[in-house]
C-alpha cells in the first residue's frame, strides 16, 4: 500500500512539474535522478527537456518541435542521396548526362554515393544487431511517411544490400550476361540476415541507421564510431515507446537531436587525438583506478598485483555509457541519473567504482582469469542499489 501510495506521489510530482509554464530544471533534475516513473510519457518529456531539446518554456515546445522536425526533413533531403535524380533546374535526361557513375568530378552526386557507402556499411552492420531482444528487429508503426520524400531516398537496407551484391562475386557467361551467384546472394544474407518487414515497412533499426548516417554526413570531423548504436539505442527506445502516438509518430527527429546533444557532451571519448589527454579516455580510466585506491585499497592492490589494467574492462563502460553491462531497463534507469547530474560524466565515473566496489569480496579472492570475466560480464544488479552505492562515493571523496 505504502509502495503504491509512493509511486502515486512521485507520478504527481513529475506531472506538476512537468506541466508548470516554466519548468524549473534544478526540481526537474531532482526528480530525474532518483528515477523516472514508468507511467505515462514522463520519462520521454523529461529526456527532452534534460537534453535540451525542449526548452522550458512549455508555450514554445510546438514552434520549436515543427521548426526541428522541418530542419531534420531538409537533413533527408539534402543528405541521403540517390544518384541520377534530376538536379535542381536541371531536367532528367539532362542529369544523366551531366552526372553518372564514372563522372571523376568530387561534386559528383555518384561520387558522394560510393564514399558514404563505406560509412553506411559500417552503421548497417551494426545497427541491424542493436539490442535484439526488444523492439529493433520489429516494423515501426511509423515508416517514412512522406511518399514523395520516401521515393527520393533509396532505403538505406536496400541500398546495402544492393552494394553488397554488386562487390561480390560477379560472373559474366559468354554471351556477356553478368549474374550475381547464388551463393553471394546466400553470403549477403547470411551476413545481414532476413528482414521480416515487406514493403513500405521499416524495422526500427532501420531509423535508427538513417539517424546515424545523418549524424556522420552532417559531422565530418567526427564520422561514426562504433559504439555510437548503441549510445543512441536507449535514447530510440524510450522515445519510440511513448505512450502518446502523436509524440512517438517523431521518435526519429527527436532522437536525431537529443542524440546530437547527447554526442556534444560526451564526444572527447569518440576523438582519438585526445585519448592521451585530460578529457581523453585513458584520463578517465586512470581516474577510476584512483578513485578506487581511495575508497578501498585493498580491492585496488589487487587488481593491480594481477595486472588488470583498467582498459582490459572499463573502456567499454565509459565509452558506451554502460549500455553492454545491464538490461536495457536497467540501463534506462541509470540513464535517468547521468542524464539529470550537473556532471554527468563525473557521475559516470562514481558509478563505475560503485561497479567496482559492489564486486570487491569477489575481487579480492579472485585471480586475474576470474576477474576479467567477471568485469568483462558485470553480473546482475540492483541498479537503485549501485546508484546509492555511486552517491556514497561522490559523498565520501567531496
């Protein structure tokens, strides 16, 4: 009954809060980082106002969403690319004379085409294997609704498998008749495997690859990194399971952006030229070890008589913001935390030692085999606990 009665509050809260004109940030991140409520679209909302996507100023959210949304549909238009298109001013057959595969100049629509592939196969290769046990694998109930848009863009799956094809195995018979082989059509499939969607239908890891290849096009500097699927996952799955159709009919466009901001907060671990810096990864990484050696030494001496380097197991966790540690509900929750700290990133770090600290009796008995396993594959754990634990440590070291 109390349980109830507490969940029936902090509901209260959040709507209160969430419904106020101008939301205050400082009570909303309060609220957040004790954990978001599963009920209604508390959680989607209150991401978006974290991430800075929505403003705080309840009365703007519609101008700013439709000016966002129209912004990411030009981003379509202007990105993904399908070759031999009539260009602007220019008329079908005139293009096709102007442009074509073997056209050497860089401006080249087809010359644009064949370097992203490479990108492409990359984000399809990974995405298409992002968290198979919930909703990636499924058709969206909200495909690429804008026809004419839809039958510009070539789909990005089919322009994969397509490429896929054309680089593999290619016979020509005598008579000059090219055949693609039976047996590369078997490779490709087996590569990728069988989509379940038929046509006009998009599995969701379909929008999240479009939402990647979006982001590497329109940051060159950066490009996409692996690991970046799954970043962006929690962040699609919240918004793709919201409660309300008319907010999850945009999952795509507002996890473009949230992701975006997500990625400008966190981009110095994707940037190899710092990886050696204050703000690289191995600053991070040596300051867990540290952080460690001060709130229980004994665990720290241990790991280090073995030579458990920290990059052996807490690469991943920093890099991927413990998305490959815990269930993806569980990851959820953590998110919920990271994402309302005024220092997200030092919060990521005292939950790692809290990881490191939950585990510390088995660490200390355990030989350099059975620790890597062990923090290679964190067993299960009361995220609320490993939260308190990560507050215990920033509170001990303030």
């Amino acid at each position: 009954m109390f349980v109830h009665f507490f969940f029936f509050h902090r509901v209260q809260l959040f709507k209160e809060c969430l419904n106020e004109d101008n939301i205050n940030l400082k009570t909303l991140k309060k609220l957040c980082f004790n954990g978001v409520p599963d009920s209604l679209n508390l959680r989607p909302l209150s991401w978006k106002v974290l991430l800075r996507y929505l403003p705080l100023e309840r009365e703007q959210w519609k101008s700013e969403m439709a000016k966002q949304r129209a912004l990411y549909r030009q981003f379509l238009e202007d990105v993904i690319i399908k070759p031999g298109k009539a260009m602007h001013g220019v008329t079908g057959e005139e293009a096709a004379l102007t442009d074509h595969p073997l056209n050497p100049n860089p401006t080249s629509q087809w010359s644009n085409f064949f370097k992203d592939n490479d990108v492409l196969l990359q984000i399809d290769k990974d995405t298409r294997r992002l968290q198979p046990d919930w909703i990636f694998q499924s058709p969206t109930e909200f495909p690429c609704h804008d026809l004419v848009l839809a039958q510009e863009m070539e789909t990005l799956r089919h322009r994969v498998e397509h490429t896929l094809l054309i680089s593999s195995n290619v016979e020509k018979n005598r008579t000059g008749i090219t055949n693609v082989p039976t047996k590369a059509r078997t490779q490709v499939t087996a590569e990728f495997g069988h989509n379940p969607c038929g046509d006009g239908q998009e599995a969701h890891w379909e929008v999240v690859e479009r939402i990647l290849f979006i982001y590497a096009k329109l940051n060159p500097g950066q490009g996409y990194v692996q690991g970046m699927n799954e970043i962006i996952g929690p962040l699609y799955y919240v918004f793709a399971c919201d409660p309300e159709s008319e907010w999850r009919e945009h999952a795509e466009e507002d996890t473009f952006f949230c992701f975006t901001n997500l990625m400008a907060d966190i981009r110095d671990i994707f940037i190899k030229t710092l990886d050696h810096s204050e703000l690289g990864i191995h600053a991070k990484m040596r300051n867990l070890m540290l952080l460690l050696k001060k709130c229980e030494r004994p665990v720290w001496q241990s790991l280090k008589e073995q030579g458990l380097e920290p990059e052996f197991f807490s690469f991943r966790w920093f890099t991927l913001l413990l998305t490959q540690e815990f269930p993806l509900p569980d990851v959820i929750r953590i998110w919920d935390t990271l994402l309302a700290d005024d220092n997200g990133t030092e919060m990521l770090l005292h939950i790692c030692c809290a990881m490191l600290l939950l585990q510390s009796k088995e660490l200390r008995k355990g030989d350099f085999a059975s620790n890597m396993k062990l923090l290679q594959h964190y067993p299960p754990v009361d995220v609320h606990v490993l939260v308190q634990r990560a507050m215990e440590v920033r509170e001990s070291v303030s």
